[in-house]
C-alpha cells in the first residue's frame, strides 16, 4: 500500500482527494519568525526550531501513532493507497516539515511512504510579483 503525506495550505482551500487531514495550525508558527519567514519546512532551520518545541515532538508521535495503527485496517480493507493531507496556514513551514517527518517515520516502519508538497512554492511567487 502506497501512503502519500500531501502538505497544502488552508488558504488555498483543502485538497479534495484525502482520506485523512491532520491540522497543524495548533504549532508554533516560523512565518512570525523574521529569519525563518522566507524559507520553507524543507530547511534546516526551521526544521531546527520547530524539533526544538515540545507540542511539534508530540504532535509528530501522536500522528505516527496514530497511522502506524490504523494503515495496517486500511491495507486489511483492501486499500492500495491512502493520502493523507497535513494542512497549515499558507502550507509553507509546519505541514512541510511534519509531512516529510512522518513520512520518514512510516518508512522506517516498513512502510511505502513520501511526502509531496502542494503549496509550499505559492508564497514566493505570491511575493515576487508584489515586489
């Protein structure tokens, strides 16, 4: 069974072909940030400082429980795939990174997982034409 973690921005509207959507809006935001507003969850810093709070570690192993419990009744129930949607603010910073973590996470468990990204350029080009 093929697991796509699919990060998108809730201002540009959800994606419509998820079997479960997580939010993340609840964690601490790198776009309020002035050295991490521009990059994106894929850096290193904002990678750094969003490990570094306590509620993104949990978030991370409460998501992860989570699937590793319910992909195996997906799989059962004859599922070849499931997509799985994690959605912040403008998909740039925290759905980004916790969307390549948790797809790390299944694929150490064994799992055929990867994460796309949905959003996580719109800012920039939103930005360029403004500027």
């Amino acid at each position: 069974m093929r697991v796509e973690l699919r990060s998108f921005g809730h201002k540009y509207g959800n994606p419509g072909d998820l079997e479960l959507l997580f939010d993340v809006r609840h964690l601490p935001n790198p776009h309020f940030v002035p050295e991490l507003k521009r990059l994106s969850g894929h850096d290193s810093r904002v990678v750094g400082y969003l490990r570094s709070q306590p509620e993104v570690q949990e978030t991370l192993q409460r998501f992860t429980d989570l699937l590793a419990y319910l992909l195996p009744l997906y799989k059962r129930e004859g599922k070849s795939y499931v997509t799985v949607g994690i959605g912040c603010t403008g998909g740039r910073h925290r759905s980004v990174m916790v969307a390549n973590a948790l797809a790390r996470a299944l694929r150490r468990s064994g799992f055929d997982a990867h994460a796309s990204h949905r959003d996580v350029r719109k800012a920039n080009r939103t930005r360029a034409r403004l500027e």
